[in-house]
C-alpha cells in the first residue's frame, strides 16, 4: 500500500506507453519523414496505409476518414440513410453506433443481444424490423465477430444494407474470413486504445464496394474529388498524414499483438473455467481477436473493489447502455424486448488483456480473482 491508502499498481488495464516504447525508432522516423516532406493532408502516407490496411482486411478498398464515428457516419450518408429511416443496432454496444444513426437523422431500434456472444441476436432481427427499416449495425463487440453468416441471410432477405461496426476487431475472422469485408460496408476506429490505435484519433471505412468508397472519398473531403468541385454535401473527416504513418508502422504487427492477446485469453480460459465467472464464449465460427475479456458475475462490484484492492486496474464495457442514456431519453425503446441487454450492464467486467501484458501479471490477475471466489 503507498502512503495515500492507494494500492500501487501492479497491472495497468493496458500500458501503451510500453507498446510505443517497443516501437519507438520507427515512430520517430516515421514522424520525421512527414515532416521532411512537408504534405500534411491526403498525401502519399495515407494512399499507402489506405491500401495496406485494405489487403489485410482482404477488401478491394479502404477510405481512411478522422474517427471511428464518422467512419459509421459516412458509410450511412453514402446509402442515403437519414431522416425517417430506422437502423438495427445492439442494445449492447458503445454509444458511437447509435450516434452515427441519431447524427444522420435516422432512428436507432434496438435489438437484443445473444446471452452467450453478446453481439446482435439474429434471432430477434425479426420482431425488429418495419416498413422504415433500411440497415443493420452489427457490431463485433470485445473483439468477437458477430454471427454474419445468419445477419447477411436477413439482410438479403428484408432488403437492408448491412453495415460492420469493427471498432473494437481489426484482424477477427468469421467463418475464415476477415471482418471488414462481411457487409456491405465496415466501420473502424483507430483510437489509441484499439487493437490497431494511432497516436491520436483515427479511422477507416472498408469495402467490397468500389462506387461506395468513391462516395465515402467524396463526402470525408468537402464532397469534392476535385478541389472546388463540389458533387455532395460533404464533411472534413480526413486521416492525416501522421497517424497514417504512425498505423503504415504499427499494422505489421497487429497479428503478433493480436496472438499475444489471444494467449492470455487462453490463459485466463484455463485458469478461470472452475470458477463461477462466467466466460466469454467463442462461436464455431468465430476467430475473435479479444479487444476486451469481458466476464460475468452477479456480484460484479464486489469482484471489482477486490481486483482494484490488489492493485489490478479492470474496466466495464460498457455500465450503462445506449437506450438508457440521457442523451436519448427522448427514444421510445421497448425494454421488454431487451432482457438480455438489460441485465449484462450489472454483471459485466473487463480483465485486463493487451499485447503488453507479461505473464507475472497474468499470474497476477488470476491468483487474485481465485483468491476472492473461493
Ligand atoms: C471506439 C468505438 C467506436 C468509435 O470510434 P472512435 O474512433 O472513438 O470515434 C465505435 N464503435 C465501437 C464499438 C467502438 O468501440
């Protein structure tokens, strides 16, 4: 204990500093190499990751765009998605994916979450869909790709773009292929914190679309493709030079950090399996890529207090869902057709999992989550 009352911390939820740190040299040259050149914006580095990060997601075209949001914003506009419409998306997920919908003008509907994968239920699309319907957001919470193969069935069935939030799942596979070219169109996010993060704010969209990234290029730049001609009523959420260089650097090592999160994962499967957590669950077809390792626990606070005890830092993704936020108490939402969604905010906790982590500390997490259960 430091003399605060504090416990020191023995394992930071994820130390990216150390990350950077391993990687440093090549930062420094990367970040001196877009100074040398002097272009700023919508350069060579960007056109470069753009492609780049387009082969590993085995899609013909990426559009690098400012944040994850507007990427999920953008694909939206592209379909013409706006005032009147209705868009599935989880009950479960971070607030961007309803954002996107309520910044376009459309409406969120909420559909339940599966009690096991916590994505989407494609068993509960049905009762969801209406006349106004006009696209599904399916997000691949924590790093576990949700069930595409039955959401593209219902997709193509009702006549519904089928949009990938990949936020949280740069390099998951479903069905052995990658996410970001499952839908229609596929949204990721660069923050720091993600599998793949910049130094600041970033992000992309994939598609298998050729036209529908010709759009996104258009709207992310003023609507223009040729400066002061402007075809559509555009925005400015361009990925810069910089971060664009600093991710070209970084993405040849995702599938490593990736590997390294996969085995703690494991680690922490084996160890925790006879205990009352429950654990994440891993699809037939899934080849998840563990953003988060969420786990479930009635008495979830009092798991927490201990770990916090311990010097052990844990998160919740996410206390507190979408619909029951006051940004959207003015939403009509239908609680009885969430009960799964209902219950996981209460339960959820997030261990710590990064490419970083050293096996003491994994050691660490799983002799004090054993110390407090049994
Ligand atoms: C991070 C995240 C976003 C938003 O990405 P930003 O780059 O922060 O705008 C969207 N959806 C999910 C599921 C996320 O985790």
């Amino acid at each position: 204990m430091a003399a605060t009352g504090q416990p020191t911390i023995e394992v930071p939820f994820y130390d990216l500093s150390a990350l950077h740190r391993q990687i440093r040299p090549e930062l420094d040259a990367a970040y001196r190499d877009v100074l040398d050149e002097g272009q700023l914006i919508l350069g060579a580095h960007l056109a470069r990751f753009e492609q780049a990060f387009a082969r590993y997601c085995e899609v013909p075209a990426c559009v690098g765009v400012a944040n994850g949001l507007d990427a999920l914003q953008l694909i939206l506009e592209a379909f013409g998605i706006g005032h009147g419409d209705e868009v599935l998306v989880p009950g479960c997920t971070f607030i961007a994916t309803w954002l996107a919908v309520t910044r376009v003008g459309g409406t969120p509907v909420p559909v339940d979450v599966h009690p096991q994968s916590c994505n989407m239920d494609p068993a509960k699309v049905r009762d969801a869909v209406t006349p106004r319907t006009r696209a599904i957001i399916a997000v691949h919470l924590y790093g576990q790709p949700a069930d595409m193969t039955a959401l593209r069935t219902l997709a193509d069935e009702y006549g519904l773009r089928l949009i990938e939030d990949a936020a949280q799942a740069h390099g998951a596979r479903w069905a052995g292929r990658r996410v970001g070219g499952l839908g229609h169109a596929a949204a990721f996010s660069f923050y720091p914190g993600k599998n793949l993060g910049a130094l600041g704010d970033g992000g992309a969209v994939t598609t298998n679309d050729p036209a529908l990234a010709e759009s996104i290029r258009r709207l992310r730049n003023y609507g223009a493709q040729v400066k002061y001609q402007h075809e559509s009523v555009g925005a400015n959420s361009r990925l810069d030079e910089l971060q664009a260089a600093f991710l070209h650097v970084k993405l040849p090592y995702l599938d490593g950090w990736n590997a390294r999160r996969a085995h703690i994962a494991e680690r922490y499967r084996q160890a925790l399996a006879t205990t009352p957590l429950m654990l994440p669950w891993v699809a037939p077809d899934a080849d998840p890529v563990w953003h988060l390792y969420v786990v479930r626990h009635p008495e979830r606070d009092r798991l927490r207090a201990a770990l916090t005890d311990a010097g052990i830092e844990t998160s919740v993704h996410y206390p507190r869902n979408p619909g029951d936020q006051a940004a959207y108490a003015h939403l009509p939402i239908d609680r009885a057709r969430l009960p799964v969604a209902q219950t996981l905010p209460n339960e959820l906790l997030s261990l710590p999992i990064s490419p970083v982590m050293t096996d003491d500390q994994v050691a660490t997490v799983i002799g004090a989550l054993q110390a407090v259960l049994y």
